[in-house]
C-alpha cells in the first residue's frame, strides 16, 4: 500500500457536514487518504475584550467548543476503524480552511454544502462559497441528502462539465488523474449548446453559418478536454446536449447514477453567481450529488 495522500474535511457540527465526514470514513480502497478533520471556530468579537473579558478563558473556550464540533465525525472514523488527524483553529473559517489546506498541501478538501437557499444566486452556505471562490486546491462539495458512493476509493463514475474553456479541461485533468486515488473511473464529458431561438436562427442563416445547428462546437469542447486529459487511466465517453447548462447537467448525471459532478469554475466576482460561474453556482445550490469544483491551477 501507498502511503496515505492527505485531503482535508472542514467540520463545523453541523449536520451536513457530519455527513460529509462519514462518507469519507466509509472509504473501500487500497490507496486510502489520510484525513485531517478541521473545525474552525470564529474569533471573539473586540467588544469583549474592551468590557474586560478575560481573552485566554475566551480563547479556550473557543477551543473547547471546536473540539466539540469534531467530536461526532472523529467518533465515525474511529467506528469505521479509520484512522484520522483532528485540528481546531480560530479564525475567519473560509480562510482558515484554505490557509490550512494549501499549508498542508492536501490533494482534497471536502465540504457538506447546505445547498438552496431563500437567496439563490448569492449563498449555498457562505463558507462553502467563499472556499470555492479563493482555494487554489480541488473541492469535493456534498450536498444535503447526497448519496455517499457506494464504492468509494475503489469504482467511481464522474460526468465533467466541459465548454472548450481552460478550466473545464482542468477539471478533465482532475478526472483522468482521478484513478490514482480513487480506482476504476469512468468518466464521461458533457457539453451543454444553448438551445437556439429562432431569431437567432434567422440571423445565423442570413450570415450563412449553420455549424452550431450541429454538435460540431460541442465535439470541439470534448476534444479539447480528451486532449488536456493525456494517457490518463480513466475510461472516457463524451455526449454533446441543448438546453439550460445547469439542469441538463444535473438532468444528466442523474440519467447515468454519477457518483459526482465535476466542473471547472470559470473567474471570479464580488457575489452571488458571478463568484464561480452561473453553471458552477446552480450546480452548487441545487445538485443533489456532489460536485467537485477543480480551479483551472489545481490539475
């Protein structure tokens, strides 16, 4: 056997992502991760410290209620007869999570999301999001409800979102390096063409372009990412659909009983679903699997 390859798994008590942790623990494989589960507790607010309080007592009471927090998901790894490494730290928690994880240097970080919310397009639990905005290492996000993969470390069955764009041929990168910690992957490429309107179809006749009446852009997008994806071990198929990106992904990965979504976020913004991309964004929110976001540096 290898030695363990580190990943990191964020805990913060709450159920989804005690979830999340016991899904880890029920790892089959013979090349398992070494896990570190991360409880990050917010700092006092300033005012305490003003009105007198004793900081050290605050400070170890934070602690305390981080160990806390870890306690249950310790208890599932240590029932599974998984070993584990347990952490506590105090500070902003997204932050926390990615300073911790690139220190680390871990191949993974595995966050439960609370999925929709009453604001869509601005949260899918907003720790979560900022994680996904600023890490430069590979997410595995799962959702409340998710199913665990049956077969976890051993088979796994992937559907890359792909469009031609450098970070969905990273998150191709990711899926055929996959096999090296996870198993046998299958791995399917999906691209998603707008459906056209008949305006636009109008316009495009007139210009005397029909290509994309095709699946010719769609087959580009999926050779790109056969190609960023090299000699890789993974078993690969590609599909090219019409309609909205995220529900026929999700309508998709349901069809073929994905064990995850992975996707390449595609830039940056202040808020909302500009953080990530609309695709990954409502992927995010409203995926029943999991989805695992790859940073266009990270494969």
């Amino acid at each position: 056997m290898r030695d363990a390859w580190p990943m990191l798994i964020a805990v913060d008590g709450s159920e989804h992502a005690l979830a999340a942790a016991r899904c880890w623990s029920t790892w089959q494989g013979a090349d398992p991760p070494h896990p570190v589960l991360l409880s990050v507790v917010p700092p006092a607010p300033y005012p305490w410290a003003e009105a007198g309080e004793d900081l050290v007592r605050i400070e170890r009471d934070a602690l305390a209620l981080g160990e806390q927090r870890l306690r249950p998901a310790r208890d599932a790894f240590a029932a599974a007869q998984r070993p584990c490494e347990v952490a506590v730290r105090i500070g902003a928690p997204a932050d926390v999570i990615v300073n911790e994880a690139t220190h680390r240097r871990v191949a993974l970080i595995a966050l439960g999301t609370r999925g929709l919310t009453p604001l869509r397009g601005l949260l899918a639990g907003s720790v979560a999001l900022r994680v996904a905005q600023t890490s430069p290492l590979p997410l595995w996000f799962s959702p409340p409800g998710a199913a665990c993969p049956p077969t976890l470390g051993r088979r796994l069955r992937l559907l890359v979102a792909v469009d031609g764009s450098d970070s969905a041929c990273a998150a191709a990168r990711w899926a055929a390096d996959a096999p090296a910690h996870f198993g046998d992957v299958h791995a399917e490429l999906l691209c998603v063409q707008p459906a056209f309107s008949p305006f636009e179809g109008l316009m495009d006749a007139a210009a005397g372009r029909f290509d994309h009446w095709g699946e010719r852009i769609g087959r580009d997008a999926i050779e790109a990412a056969r190609a960023a994806m090299g000699d890789g071990p993974a078993r690969v198929e590609g599909t090219v659909r019409t309609g909205e990106a995220a529900e026929t992904v999700i309508a998709r990965a349901e069809e073929i009983g994905a064990d995850a979504i992975v996707v390449g976020p595609r830039g940056l913004g202040a808020v909302g679903q500009t953080l990530l991309g609309s695709v990954t964004s409502a992927l995010l929110q409203v995926s029943h699997r999991p989805v695992v976001v790859v940073p266009s540096g990270a494969a």
